[in-house]
C-alpha cells in the first residue's frame, strides 16, 4: 500500500500560507494567513495577527480563499470502487481521488449485509486508514441491517434484520476500526435498547431508513439517538397529521441532521425551506456510490446493481434511488450558491465535526488538524491540505 508525505516528517516543517481571505469561526478574514506545524494550524487570521515568521516555508495564493476540509459522514463509494468489496489498493485510489476534491476526514459506509460479512470490509477500511493519501478515518458508518423493510430503498431486503444487541456487541468489539455512526429504525423491536447501547459506546445512533412516527423519534432521541440519517429520503415523510421522522427531524433540538445536496435527492426549494429550519444543526453527506467520479454507467451498492443516468443513481429496473453521483466539493459549490460561503462552511465541515463531537477537525483556528481546501472564486477545489502537507492541485475541479 502506497504511502505519501502526509503527516509524516515533513508537516513538522512550519508553513506559512497566504490567501486572499479564509473562513475561520470568528469569520471571513481578507487577507489572511495560516501557519502551520507538526500538522496543526499554530495561527490563522489577518497577517499583521500572525506577524513575522521567519524560517517559515510560505506558499502564497493571494487569489484563492481557504476553507477548512471537507468532512463528508456518509459516503459509499467512488470512482468505480464500492466500499463493501473493494479491496485495499482501490479503496487507497478512491480516497485519493477524494483527497484531491477536498475531503480530507470521512467515514466510509457499508450498507445493510448479512452479519458474518461486515468483518473483511472493516478491516480493509482500517488498513486504507493507516494511509496518509487518503481522507481521515473518523470510524465506519453501518446504514443498516436494522431498517424497515418499507423504507430500504436501494438495500437488499435479505440483509435486513430485527435489532441485535449480542452481535452489535461482538461487531463493536471485534471491528478492526471504531463504528463512528449506526443507521438504523428506531420503530423496530428491540431498537431503543440497542441505541441506548450505541450512545454508552459512543457511536452515533442515527435515525434512518424508517417509518417511525414522531413520538418514536422522540423515544429514540430520549434513548440517545443523535443524528437523522439522509433527511426526506427513505424515511416517513411529514404529514399535517402525522410529523413522521422528517417532522421530528425539524423540531427536536438534539438531532444532528444529513442532508444529501446533490439536486436529485432533495430538490433546492426544499432543501433551503430545510436549512433555515434546521439551523446549526443541518450538515451535508454526499452518499456518493461508485459510480461518482466513474466512467462506467453502473456499479454495485452491496448486492445491488446502481446505474447512472440523467445525473441520478438508481437501482437496476427500477426507479428507486440509490445515493448520489456528486462528491461533497460539489455539493459545497451549491451550497455557496444557494446560501453564503460561511453557512456553507458550516454544513460540510463544522457541523459534521461537532455531530462526532470533534473539536479538532472543521475549523481552521488554532490547535485544530491543518485540514485546509483553497477555492477559487467559483468555489472550486484548487489545493488541498492534510495535516499541514499539501496535497494535489485540482484545475479540473472548477464548477
């Protein structure tokens, strides 16, 4: 498996970059300046706050604005690789594609399987952890098995199951990386013991693929669910009558809440009516399935076969759909569009950051991992950074 710089010995190098302007949690500063060492950033603001660095490496791109890295929580697959049976080479060319496109941290998802088949692809994801080309492993996200039948979308109906406290446990224990979020259906039996399980772990249990009411949301966030996995998709919607999981999603204050904002999944007038309700709370995934960012027009998503047309991933034969063909730089670009740079910032790297509860990822200030992305003043990628080391220049990146 191929190793890079990264964060080795060359991020004890201390770096000064000089940009145009950057997105840091007291605000926009224009001009700004970023020093870095040992793979944190040491001072970010206006340069007359920096001051003098002598020694320093400086890099200077007066025309570009810096943003921290993109965090993207749920993503299962790219670049003709899939998540579930890729090995560990096309897992390493997947992240590195998304390296360059600006996700510097992840969590790789594998969807609903049988039992006995989650162990080789969690280990394969902790080896491809281990390398600095590619994203930070902030832990798996399991979408699955214990989701409704009614609301499964594009996962196989054979590998869905009732809510199993004992295997949870021994694939907690077993996992070769830490389960950073579980989705799964509050409604099912067995369900708020095994999310009252997750929370005294510290994994993330989140609400989706279900047909729960608005009193069992209310149960499950009680019983330490967190997060709403995909908001309006393959979940009950909202009713006058009825608020359903998409209603509690827009209520409950302690719901951390993915939104997938590719055009496709959640049309914009819907998504902006969401935003400004969810507030703070709302972040973006890009359930990117292998077919982003391929040249083939399908792929597989667990045992099912996912073609691409008309900008849309769908199971083969049917019209269900089965995640998206956007990465999250992408989906950030609409995002500015659609809200501001700074409300932006917010949804694809601050907020997924404090729905793990990181306070070292998603900002760029002082004492946080030197994740850094420069955009143009079309919010393309243009130059990444990990832990401080630059990554790849990205022209093509330009939306």
């Amino acid at each position: 498996m191929r190793q890079t710089a990264g964060d080795q010995g060359s991020a004890e190098v201390l770096r000064r970059l000089d940009v145009g302007a950057a997105v840091t949690p007291h605000g926009v500063r224009q001009p700004a300046s970023i020093l870095t060492l040992g793979g944190r950033i040491v001072a970010c603001g206006m340069p007359s706050s920096v001051g003098e660095t002598p020694g320093a490496e400086v890099s200077q791109h007066p025309g570009l604005t810096a943003v921290p890295g993109f965090i993207d929580l749920q993503v299962n697959g790219f670049g003709g690789v899939d998540f579930l049976h890729a090995g560990v080479d096309d897992w390493v060319r997947a992240g590195e594609t998304l390296l360059r496109r600006g996700v510097t941290a992840w969590c790789p998802t594998l969807v609903s399987s049988p039992k006995d088949a989650y162990s080789n692809p969690l280990t394969r994801m902790a080896l491809v952890g281990e390398n600095h080309c590619t994203p930070r492993l902030l832990g798996a996200h399991l979408e699955g098995p214990f989701l409704a039948p009614s609301r499964r979308g594009a996962h196989d109906a054979t590998a869905l199951c009732e809510p199993d406290i004992a295997w949870v446990e021994t694939l907690l224990a077993e996992s070769a990386v830490p389960i950073a979020i579980w989705t799964l259906a509050p409604e099912l039996p067995g369900a708020f013991d095994v999310i009252r399980h997750l929370a005294a772990r510290g994994v993330v249990a989140s609400v989706g693929h279900s047909d729960a009411t608005y009193a069992e949301v209310v149960a499950s966030r009680s019983a330490g669910a967190t997060m709403v996995t995909h908001l309006f998709n393959a979940q009950r919607p909202l009713h006058q009558r009825e608020p359903g999981v998409v209603g509690a999603a827009m209520l409950l204050d302690g719901l951390f809440v993915g939104l997938i904002l590719d055009g496709v999944h959640v049309v914009e007038p819907v998504a902006s009516l969401a935003l400004a309700q969810l507030g703070r709370r709302a972040f973006i995934v890009s359930d990117a399935v292998a077919t982003a960012g391929a040249p083939a027009s399908h792929c597989s998503l667990g045992t099912r076969r996912i073609e691409g047309a008309n900008g849309a991933a769908i199971v083969a034969g049917s019209e269900t759909l089965a995640g998206s063909l956007v990465d999250i730089a992408a989906s950030f670009a609409r995002a500015v569009r659609l809200l501001d740079l700074e409300r932006a910032v917010e949804l694809v790297a601050e907020t997924p950051a404090r729905a793990l509860g990181r306070d070292d990822i998603g900002h760029l200030a002082p004492g946080c991992q030197a994740d850094i992305v420069l955009i143009d003043s079309a919010f393309g990628v243009r130059e990444v950074f990990r832990g401080g080391v630059p990554v790849a220049a990205s022209p093509e990146m330009a939306l």
